[in-house]
C-alpha cells in the first residue's frame, strides 16, 4: 500500500497547509458522488484519503508514523528490538495516551499484595 505522502501526493516535508490543500483536492477528486461510474473504487481512494489526511494533520500522529510507519500507530513493533533488549538498555513502551515513549518503572512492591514477601 502506498505511504500517506503518496496517498495525498505531498513530500514528507509539506507543511500543514500543503497537506490541508492536497487533502481537499485528492477528497474532490475521489468523491464517490464525482465518481458515480465506479463508485466503490471511489469509496475505496476516498477512505485512503481521508486516512492519510487523519494521520498526517495530526502532529503527534505524523511524528508516530514518520518514525515507525503504520505499524506504529497500530501498536506493533512498539517493543524493543531483540539487540536492545539483550543489551540490557531500559526499556520503553509506547503511551497509548500521549504517543510519547517513557521509562517503564515498577517496584516488587506494587507488584504484590500487601504482606506478600514472596517466600512461602
């Protein structure tokens, strides 16, 4: 499948504005009422459209996809890759609440029930 800039026909370094004008023109074209002699491949471009615009209007979104490509904004391949994690590097998950990566901290703790010393 075609990445969002080819979709919308933008480089990756457009602006928001190119991408806001590529989006109204690519959503005219592909209209499925401007196409009623193949609407459902119409419908099908619109959605991409409307996708790509979705994702690339949105900062955090774009920034998401520009580093780990669609992938990233589905959740896969959030994780570290087999060599950092053999490394012993700290690891970071993906926020799905603010797109951001941050440092994983836990304690044994919070992690068992109050006066559980883990020996039995």
């Amino acid at each position: 499948m075609a990445s969002y800039y080819e979709i919308l026909d933008v480089p990756r370094s457009a602006s928001a504005d190119d991408i806001k004008k590529a989006y109204r023109r690519k959503a005219l074209q592909w209209h499925p009422d401007k196409n009623p002699d193949n609407k459902e491949f119409a419908e099908r471009k619109f959605k991409e459209v409307a996708e790509a615009y979705e994702v690339l209007s949105d900062k955090h979104k774009r920034e998401v996809y520009d580093r780990y490509g669609r992938e990233g904004l589905t959740g896969a391949g959030t994780g570290p890759s087999r060599a950092e994690a053999d490394s012993g590097e700290a690891r970071m998950l993906l926020d799905p609440t603010t797109l951001s990566q941050r440092p994983i901290k836990a304690s044994w703790a919070v992690l068992r029930p109050e006066g559980n010393t883990g020996s039995q």
